[in-house]
C-alpha cells in the first residue's frame, strides 16, 4: 500500500494558480541563472585582472636591454670605512 503526504494548500485545483505557480517558479529559475553567471563573470573578471597585474610585473622585472648580463649574487661581503668630508653649506648648519 502506497501512502500519500500531502500538505495543506499543495495542490490548488484551479488551473490559473497552477500556471502562474509554474511561472513564478520559472522566473525564480531564471533569476538565479543569471545571478550565478553574473557573479562567475566578476570572479573570472577578477582572476584575469590579477594574471595580469602578476604577468606585466613579472615582465617588468625580467626585462634588461639586450646584452647587458644580469649580475650574479656570489655570496661575498664588501666591507669599508668611510669619512664625511664637510662641505661650504655644512659650516653653515654647524650650530643647529
């Protein structure tokens, strides 16, 4: 034996409220189309956006003129002293 559940108000026996129930039901459908291909267009939008920031930097710091060789780190410190050598507009500021 095969039970039914039935609701309370599920099935409206007038042929009118079935059409615009099926019609409301397709517009909700509809609208969530193209919500959802709306919002997959702004993520796609902004993933390209971001491949591009990252692509034209990664140019701009691989980019050297032709020939010019690129230094090489060798690992190795320089080390030296320095002076300051005073100038005319020093003398000037001494007593500040």
């Amino acid at each position: 034996m095969i039970r039914r559940i039935e609701f309370p108000g599920s099935r409206p026996g007038n042929p009118l409220v079935n059409a615009l129930v099926i019609a409301g039901g397709a517009l909700v459908f509809a609208a969530l189309v193209l919500f959802s291909l709306l919002a997959f267009l702004v993520v796609a939008g902004l993933v390209a956006l971001l491949a591009a920031v990252i692509g034209v930097r990664t140019w701009w710091l691989r980019r050297r003129r032709p020939g010019t060789p690129r230094p090489r780190a060798t690992g190795e410190v320089i080390e030296g002293e320095y002076r300051r050598v005073p100038t005319r507009g020093d003398e000037r500021h001494a007593g500040d």
